[in-house]
C-alpha cells in the first residue's frame, strides 16, 4: 500500500485510480488528516506501508520526520515548480527523492524500489523455497518457473512473504492488499482471495504453503 498525501482530493483519487491499475493499492489524506493518522496508527497498520507520496502541502517539510517517528518506508515528495531551492529544501527535510510532475506511477515504483535497493533491500525478488516472488508487478516464480496469478492472490502471497516469520491476520492482509480505508470492500473478501490462492499453491507444490490458524492468522510456513 502506498499513502498519498496531498491538499487536494482530485489528485489522491488520481494517484489511486494509476496505481490501482499497476495493482498498488493506495489510500489519501489531506496533510491536516495525515498528520493525526500517523500519530495514532497502529503500527501493525503502518508497517503496511510500502512508501509515502508527498504532493501539494503547506506544512509538507516537516512531514518526513512524523514518517521516520513511526515507519522506514521510502518517502517521495511529487514537485511541480521547477525550483533548485525549493528541491534542495525537501531533501534537507528528510525524503528520500524528488520528483517532477508529470510523472508516470511506473517510474515513482521504479524510485521506490531503488531506495530500498540503496537502504540494502534485495529488490530482485526474495525467494523462499521454491517460491520466488517480486515487488515490482511481476507474477511469482515456482521451482524457476512462472506463476501466473490475479493481481490480489500476487499481492497476499507478496506480503505473506514479505513478512515470512509472522502470523498476519485478515486486518493487516486486508489493509495492505486494499487500502486502510477502503470501505467498498469487505475484510471477508480475503479469506476468498486466500482460499483460492491455496488451491493454486497445492497443486503447483503438492502440499499447503499457507498455515493458517483461527483468531491468528496466516503466515508461510515452508521447510
């Protein structure tokens, strides 16, 4: 999930709408919101965070160090004067890069994934098992092979992977997949995408790679 953050709710619906159709689920604040939801976030819900877009904001400088106070997630500021000044400014206030409007999504996920590159984030895929999967919109590999899957089943098994040692429950799956506050989706709507992911897993693999338990959640579980 990516959070927008601009003054102007024609350009966090835009940003949903580009992303939505790379399979990037985002959710907008206005900076006044933003900066009482990244006070009070639970952090299960901020970890699910993939990065932060910082657009038109009158208080935008001091946004990245609330971000640093709460999550390490890339922080992009969208600049749309062509001012050494003004950039040389968002930089000295703590984001991670700069860039220029127009600009497609494609290329702010391609800043994304070389500023984890750069913090020592293996952005070439992470492999567990015989599953390797990526964060750049391409399908999983099985024993080398391609794993074509929609692009919800890809995102669960991404970040069920992604965060391989924890129990993750339908919320925290849910709010990464869709958005915090996408509230045209019901949280049920997992245990679907999941059970259909399973069935594709088992018969690529032979067994269940998905553990699951009542009231705790999901995690990979593969020796």
């Amino acid at each position: 999930m990516i959070v927008v953050v601009d003054e102007r709710n024609l350009v966090t619906s835009g940003y949903s709408a580009w992303f939505g159709r790379e399979g990037i689920s985002t959710t907008g604040f206005s900076p006044a919101d933003f900066g009482d939801w990244v006070d009070t976030v639970a952090q299960s819900d901020i970890l699910a965070v993939e990065a932060f877009l910082i657009g038109e904001c009158s208080n935008r400088n001091h946004l990245p160090i609330k971000i640093r106070e709460r999550c390490s997630a890339p922080v992009i500021a969208v600049n749309e004067t062509q001012s050494l000044e003004h950039t040389l400014e968002l930089f000295q206030s703590g984001v991670d890069d700069v860039v220029r409007k127009p600009v497609h999504v494609r290329e702010i996920l391609a800043r994304i994934n070389a500023i984890r590159r750069r913090a020592g984030v293996d952005v070439s895929g992470i492999q567990v098992g015989p599953i390797r999967v990526f964060s750049d919109g391409r399908d999983p590999q099985i024993n080398g092979m391609e794993f074509l899957l929609p692009r919800r089943e890809r995102r669960i098994l991404e970040y069920l992977i992604a965060n391989r040692g924890r129990r993750l429950n339908k919320t925290q799956i849910f709010n990464a997949i869709y958005g915090i506050f996408d509230s045209e989706v019901e949280e049920n709507v997992v245990e679907s995408h999941i059970s259909k992911l399973r069935k594709k897993l088992r018969e690529a693999l032979g067994f269940d790679p998905i553990d699951s338990k009542r009231f705790l959640g999901y995690c990979i579980n593969i020796e």
